[in-house]
C-alpha cells in the first residue's frame, strides 16, 4: 500500500530537482520550468495531505486553487521572457543582467 511517507519521498525528490535546475541552468525558461517543478511538488504534498484528512478535502480544493494560479503566473512568466528576447536578443540570465542600461 502507498503511504504518506511514499508521496513525501516523491515530493521531494521533484523539489530537489527543480532547485537543481534553478541553480545550474541560465536560460530562463529553463528556470521557469525548474520554479514549475517546485510549485508541482507543494501540489502534491497538499494533495497527499488532503488524502489522509478525513475530515474535509481542503488540500485538494487548495492544490486546484494552486494549480490555477501557477497557469496564470506562467503565462505572464511566458510573456515576460519573451519581451526580454525581443528587446536583448538573448534568454540568457547572466547575459541579460549585464545588458542593463
């Protein structure tokens, strides 16, 4: 049987590796995948806590709550790189962080 210790274990495996990927990569949408990642682990943490809660579904409705606002914040994220790729050419962070006027 799957425990709660089997998603944390899961959960936090997903987290380490969007740090990872925050950390090592430059490239933006690389980062935004990585900050993805992250935000999909506390999803599941909420999830596997709303599992074991037999009271209420409070940590699903919240992680659904979660789940539509990390589209949204995605989507700016999106077009906000992709403004800085029209005006610097690059998605580069360290590039962009130097091309500062």
């Amino acid at each position: 049987m799957i425990g709660l210790q089997h998603f944390m274990l899961v959960s936090a495996g997903l987290f380490c590796i969007g740090l990872f990927i925050i950390v090592s990569k430059k490239n933006a949408i690389q980062i935004l995948i990585g900050i993805e990642l992250m935000l999909n682990a506390a999803n599941l943490n909420l999830v596997a806590f709303g599992r074991y809660d037999r009271i209420n579904n409070g940590g699903q409705m919240f992680a659904l709550f979660a789940i539509v606002l990390e589209a949204a914040t995605t989507a700016v994220a999106l077009a906000i790189i992709l403004n800085v790729y029209r005006r610097y050419k690059t998605i580069d962070a360290d590039k962009i962080n130097q091309l500062k006027d």
